[in-house]
C-alpha cells in the first residue's frame, strides 16, 4: 500500500466528493426557494382572488353610509367579506324563529314553481342540508377496486354501504365505491363492489387525495408490516452479538 493513501483513494472512483460547480449550487438553491415559496404563494393568490371577488359583489350593495370609501380615500380590503359574514349570521337568527320559517317555506314554493330554476335550486338544496344535517358525512377509507376491467386496479373512496332501494336489490354487502378522475376529483364514478372485492388502503383519504390530484407522482410513504416486524427482531438479536463479542 502506498504511503500517505487510504484504501478508499486507491479504489478508482471512490474518495473525495466531486466538487459542485456554481451553477449547479445556484440551480439547486433556486428549485428549493420555488419548493418553499410555490406553495405560500398559490395560497396568498388564491386568497386575494376569493377577497376581491366578494369585495366585488358586495361592494356595490351597500349604500353609501355604508362603505368605508365614503369616509376615507380608500377601500379597505376584506369589508365585503365581514358584510357577507354580517348578513350570513343575521339571515340564520332570523331563519330560526316562526316568522323565518314561515318566509323560508314561501320562498321556497316560489322557487319550486319555477320551470328551470327549480331544479338548480332542489338540487343546491339537497346538497347543502346533507352535509348541514350530516356532520360525519365523509368518506370512510381508500380502497383499490379492479376496474374498469380484470387486472386494472385504480384508487377510490368508500362513502358508505348499500342503503335504501340500493341495498334492497343488491345486498347491503355491496359497498359505494367512489371512483374519481384524474387530476380533477370532482369528477367521477360511483360504483357498488362487494366489500370482500375491495382491497383496504393504510393511507388516509387526505393522502388518496394527493396522490390523484398529482396523478400518482405525490405517493406517501409506506413500510410493509413484513419489513417493520423484521427489524424489529433485528434488533434484539444485534443487541445479543454486542454481548458475546464484549464477553
């Protein structure tokens, strides 16, 4: 062995670590600050489009008295949104006494009676006293069902068991499935498998969701049981070595 070498410097290939060029140190830091900032400010833009939007709306309702334009030379951001607040939480009071209900029945019979917008309004309407009444109204678990043909697996949502005409007709082991597309979940399939065709998913639905709105490329971590209960007998038997090589 030469002298003043280690046994890694006289192996080609390892030793010392290539120095990183300028270029690459700035690339590298430049895709991390995006990393870090993309996320902060989709959420500050998407905010401001939601402030200035009901700003918009609002805004030209009020009166004069009303807006803070009228008293100082400025519009102060976000007023229109403590106004929707306002009149959101006042409607609701209102609403909760006889004289409410009795207005909210009319209005709702004026609606019903309306060729077009009786549809759009039963169906917002439906939509909003489930998920007002049904406060667990979620889904359950992620699954992988075999669709849409033998040996095609794809990621869906398990909302509930067979009920009502449903789980007359097919048995209430058959759950709903519910399938979405890929990378807009709004969209989807629902689709009632047996529970035993379902294969369980240890992720959560929040990660499921990831996962389609990324198209797969945000997978979250996973360590099969196997691998887990492996070390974990590794370790003791390491442990036992330590011992005997000390004795």
């Amino acid at each position: 062995m030469p002298k003043g070498k280690t046994p890694d410097e006289m192996i080609p290939g390892i030793g010392k670590p290539k120095p990183i060029g300028l270029f690459a140190w700035l690339r590298g830091r430049f895709f991390a600050g995006m990393v870090i900032a993309a996320p902060l400010a989709a959420t500050f833009f998407i905010l401001q489009f939601l402030i200035t939007f009901i700003d918009n709306r609002v805004g030209p309702l009020l009166p004069p008295l009303l807006k803070p334009e009228t008293y100082t030379n400025y519009a102060i951001p976000g007023f229109g949104v403590l106004v929707l607040v306002i009149a959101l939480t006042v409607l609701g009071a209102i609403t909760a006494n006889l004289v409410g209900r009795s207005l909210l029945t009319l209005t709702d019979r004026v609606f019903s009676r309306i060729p077009i917008v009786r549809n759009v309004y039963a169906a917002i309407k439906q939509l909003t006293e489930v998920l007002a009444n049904n406060q667990q109204a979620s889904f359950d678990r992620c699954v992988m069902i075999e669709y849409p043909k033998k040996g095609s697996w794809c990621l869906g949502f398990v909302s509930s068991h067979a009920k009502g005409e449903i789980g007359a007709k097919l048995g209430t082991q058959k759950i709903g499935v519910f399938v979405p597309t890929t990378p807009n979940p709004t969209s989807g399939f629902l689709i009632y498998v047996e529970e035993t065709e379902a294969i369980s998913l240890e992720m959560t639905v929040e990660e499921g969701a990831k996962m389609i709105l990324t198209a797969g490329l945000v997978v979250p971590d996973f360590e099969p049981p196997a691998a887990a209960d492996a070390a974990s007998v590794a370790e003791p038997e390491v442990g036992t070595e330590k011992l005997a090589q000390q004795a």
